[in-house]
C-alpha cells in the first residue's frame, strides 16, 4: 500500500508530510500534531474502505445515512425548535441536529449531489423513490439553513455534474467538450 500510494498518490502524500511539518512553525505545535495524526488516522480509514468496499455501495450507504440525518434535521426543527433552529444576526434559521446552520448547508448539499448520484445507480423504482425523498429533504434544509456558501457550492457543483454527465454519456469530441465546458463556465 504504501509502495502504491507513493507511486500513484503522490501529492497526497507530500500534503501529508506537509503537514507534519507545519507543526516546526506552529504557535501550538501539540495541537497540529494532534491534527495531523487525525488526518493520517482519517486517510487511512478512507484507503482502507476505497479498497475494500465497491463504489455503488459506498454512495448508496451515504446516501441513506444523509437522507436520514436530513429527515432527522426536519422533525428536530419542527418538534424541538429550542434544538432545531437557532438565532442567525436577527433571523431564526434551521440547523437541525448539526451544530449550527452552516454545517447544516455543508451536508445539506452533499445529501442533494449523494443522492442524486445514488439515484442513477439503483435499479428499482422504490430506490428511486428513497434518493428522490433524500434530495426534497436536502433541499428543504438547505433552503431553512439560509447557508449561502453552501447554496453556491451545491449549484457549482451540480453544474460540474452535469456538464461532465453530458461529455461523457454522449462521447463528444474534443472541441464540442471545450465549447461545453465554456459555456457552462460562463
């Protein structure tokens, strides 16, 4: 493993060993240790599971796993709003059973891409059905989060997807994929 990952995923192990060493100039050089460790331990878990578990598995998985947290942010704001929402500069937004709103638009929108991936891959209708419900429930939470970055980076995001989903599904040349890819670019 470590063989490959040098050969094949250098610049992760260069921003790895970056930093490790960023803890020379650090003001609290414990803590960036501890970090550091953390992103090690993390990374390996990640090889480990990319390794071990097929893709489809993986976003299906996700996406249930979201979908429920999604569903879960939902009923937490409206049975328990003390929990569910919090005061944003004078305006009451969602953050569900994350800790605040934005975190709540960070996996809002993974929910929404996650899903969306996981819905091209399943085969039956009631699948379909379960990613469609996970996508209306990271969107309704995305919309109550009032998380703008997120918002942003999900429609990027879903811009990126679709252009590469077009690229690729209908084998376009070179120069049909550049003028593609301006287009979406602008």
């Amino acid at each position: 493993w470590l063989t490959w990952l040098v050969r094949y995923r250098l610049l992760l192990c260069i921003l790895l060993i970056g930093t490790a060493f960023s803890a020379m100039w650090s003001i609290d050089a414990a803590l960036t240790m501890e970090r550091t460790v953390h992103l090690v331990g993390s990374t390996i878990v990640a090889f480990y599971i990319g390794f071990t578990i097929p893709l489809n598995r993986i976003i299906s998985t996700s996406a249930m796993v979201l979908g429920g947290l999604m569903f879960a942010s939902v009923i937490v704001a409206f049975a328990v709003p003390a929990i569910g929402i919090e005061n944003y500069e004078g305006q009451s937004v969602w953050r569900g059973v994350m800790t605040s709103k934005n975190t709540l638009g960070f996996w809002s929108a993974i929910t929404v891409l996650v899903c969306a991936v996981a819905m091209g891959n399943v085969p039956s209708i009631g699948k379909k059905l379960l990613c469609l419900l996970g996508i209306a429930f990271g969107l309704t939470t995305l919309a109550f989060s009032s998380s703008a970055t997120s918002l942003l980076a999900l429609a990027v995001s879903a811009l990126v997807m679709s252009y590469l989903y077009v690229a690729f599904r209908f084998n376009l040349g070179l120069i049909s994929t550049l003028v593609l890819g301006v287009l979406c670019a602008a």
